[in-house]
C-alpha cells in the first residue's frame, strides 16, 4: 500500500458535473500509469463473463456478453489469475456496481489525470480510496451500500440485502450526500449503508 500512496502526486474529491455525486479526482505520473498490469478473475452470470482485473489497489473492469460490439469490436487479451489467457471480443466497460453484484469486492471509479498526458477513469479498491483519503486528509469517508429488493436476470424479484454500490460521502452532515433516486447516478437503487 505504501509504494501505491507514493504513486499518487494530489487527490481531490469534488461534486460531478451534474452535482449529483461525489467524485475521487487523481493526478499520477506516466510512469506510474504504464507500470500498472491488471491480472484479470472471470466471473460467470446468465448473459456472460464479467472480467475484474486488479494491480494492487486498481481495478479494471469489462463484461464479454453475446453482442461483440464494444470497444469497436476489439479483441483484449487478458492475463488471468490462473496463468491463462483469455481473449475477449467486443467486450463492454460498466459500473462498479455491475461488478460488486456479481461478487467483486467494493471499488469506486475515479478521474485519473496522468501528468501532462491524458484524463482517463480508473478504478481503485475502498481500501486504495479509504488509504487516499487519510494520506490527504480529505475530510470524506467511503460507504458501501446495498439493495433490498433486486431482479434477477429473468426479471424476477428478489429479497436480501446485496452490496451494489462504494461511494464516496462528506464527513460533514450538513454537506449534501448523494442525490437520491436517479437512475444515472452511481446509486440507483433504494441504499441503506452497512458497516465493513
């Protein structure tokens, strides 16, 4: 975790453009950013294979289904954690919590500014976000959140709690949290915080 902190050079967390949510904004160098090699788990559900890479505390994400469209249709070699390679096709980037409901521990996305480079969204684990935030004594805290009531692939309805979203909140109550009940927003689901 030390050599990942150092990585950082300034972290600062600012409401979205539609101020909507909170958002996790990074600055590393390129040196960092190429040293980053994601070892990638497959996790198997009704309409395809989610692929979860990790690196330390970042995390990629992508999800291979019938439709070989995404990306353009390009084909990523990914290096598993068994030693293999899985070559994956038109494959479709998605929402953490896409990934967290088909089992992937608790990770949030946030802005990469690479120096002098490019802007890109990088996913980091809550522990990677949570070690962040003390390191630049932001005054925020991570929270996992779950769902009640969710539908299963088939549509049907389905009881019990199930972690779907890690978001970023103020340590201020009087700060606003997230905007309640908007679909594009990272919860869009009724969310009642539990504690890791």
């Amino acid at each position: 975790m030390e050599d990942f902190l150092y990585s950082i050079i300034d972290a600062q967390i600012n409401r979205d453009i539609n101020n909507w949510w909170w958002e996790l904004n990074l600055t590393i160098d390129e040196e960092t950013y190429k040293a980053i090699s994601y070892t990638y788990t497959a996790y198997p559900y009704e309409r395809g294979v989610g692929y979860v890479g990790t690196c330390g505390e970042w995390v990629d994400a992508m999800v291979s289904t019938s439709n070989k469209a995404g990306f353009g249709g390009r084909e990523f070699l990914l290096p598993m954690v068994d030693g293999t390679t899985a070559a994956v096709k038109g494959p479709w980037s998605g929402r953490p919590a896409v990934y967290m409901a088909l089992g992937f521990r608790p990770y949030i996305e946030a802005h990469v500014l690479v120096l002098g480079k490019y802007r890109i969204v990088m996913g980091l684990t809550k522990e990677g976000v949570d070690a962040i935030i003390a390191k630049f004594n932001l005054p925020f805290h991570t929270v996992v959140g779950t769902e009640t009531k969710w539908y299963d692939e088939e549509g049907g309805e389905q009881d019990g709690d199930r972690e779907i979203t890690c978001e970023i909140q103020p340590n201020d109550p009087n700060m606003p949290k997230i905007r309640d009940n908007d679909d594009s927003a990272i919860c869009a689901f009724p969310m009642k915080p539990i504690s890791i």
